[in-house]
C-alpha cells in the first residue's frame, strides 16, 4: 500500500492524480489486475472524468454546486454538503490494470476531488494482482490501441467541424462588417 500527501489550495479543487496512479502501478510492477484508491476524508473524493475540457473544473463545480448549493438561503451548509457531495461521487475506486497499463480512455484521467479546502489531504493505493517479469515491460493492450485509434478519427472529425464552424463564423463577420460599411454609405449619402 502507498500514501500519498497532496495540498489543496482553494476550496473546491480538481487535482489530476493519474501520474501518480501510473507511477505507483510501474513501481510495484503490476501487470494484471487492479489497483484501488481510497480517500479517508469526509469531504473528499476520487472520480473519473473527461482530460481535454480547460474548463472541466469550473463547469464541474458549477453543476454540483447547482445540485447541493454550499448556502441555504443566508444560511451555510457547513461541511454536512461537502460530504455529501464527497459521498456521492464515493470515496473510492477501482481501475483495470492490463499488461501494466491503466484501462482508461485517451481522454480520461483519475481526479482528487475537494469539496471543502483548503489543507493536506491523502489518499491511499493498494493493488491486487499478477507482477511483471523482471525483464517484462509494460505494452498497451490491444483493445485499448483500437479504442485510442478510434479517439483519434473521433478527434480528426470534432477538429474538422470545428473548422468549418470558424470558417463559417469568418464569413458570417465579413457580412456583417459589408453590411455595416454598406449602411453607413446610405447614411451619409441621406445626409449630403
């Protein structure tokens, strides 16, 4: 079993605890298996969620808070709503270890999530499992190359439609900047 300390900073915080979740599995050589977080905090929580959305924390808090808001009224909710939250999104996890890689998406990673900081905080990893060889590195298994590649045409189409929605946004702004230049043209001419 490994524990690691982190520090909160703010209040509510996403901390992205993936390296350290590899990091741990490559330490202990696990090959097959699982590796199990937990949390012994009561206002916090481990989650997986989207890795490619800058804006994932933010829209994160926003949706929970919308759900159970920190204030009743006037009235604090105390840490009674932290963990709350903590509880629903649960205090542990479990994640598919295969040929000594992490089973998660491309665009998925492991969050430390805080409802009510700031401080240190821990959380704890065990696994269960088979071990590398010695002379044994880890490799990507297959079906998870596939689900990667899929990502990727996934990825190739999102960037193209968000091309041509630029593209159209360019041509929409020409118009509307020609029609403008056109109005003024009619005003000044009323105006001679």
């Amino acid at each position: 079993m490994k524990t690691t300390h982190i520090e909160i900073t703010s209040n509510e915080q996403l901390l992205d605890i993936t390296q350290s979740v590899r990091d741990y599995i490559s330490e202990i050589r696990l090959k097959d298996g699982f590796v199990h977080i937990q949390i012994p905090e009561r206002t916090s929580a481990v989650s997986l969620s989207v890795n490619d959305n800058w804006r994932l924390e933010k829209e994160f808090f926003n949706k929970i808070n919308h759900l159970l808001p920190k204030y009743d009224g006037m009235k604090f909710t105390g840490w009674t709503t932290a963990n709350v939250k903590a509880s629903i999104f649960g205090m542990t996890i479990q994640i598919m270890v295969q040929d000594g890689t992490l089973i998660l998406d491309k665009n998925q990673s492991i969050y430390f999530v805080e409802f009510q900081g700031p401080g240190e905080r821990q959380y704890f990893m065990s696994s269960v499992g088979t071990t590398l060889l010695e002379n044994e590195k880890p490799e990507m298994p297959n079906d998870l190359k596939i689900l990667y590649k899929t990502r990727e045409k996934f990825e190739a189409e999102q960037e193209k439609i968000k091309e041509e929605m630029r593209n159209e946004w360019k041509l929409c702004e020409e118009k509307r900047l020609l029609l403008e230049k056109e109005k003024e043209k009619e005003i000044e001419q009323s105006e001679e």
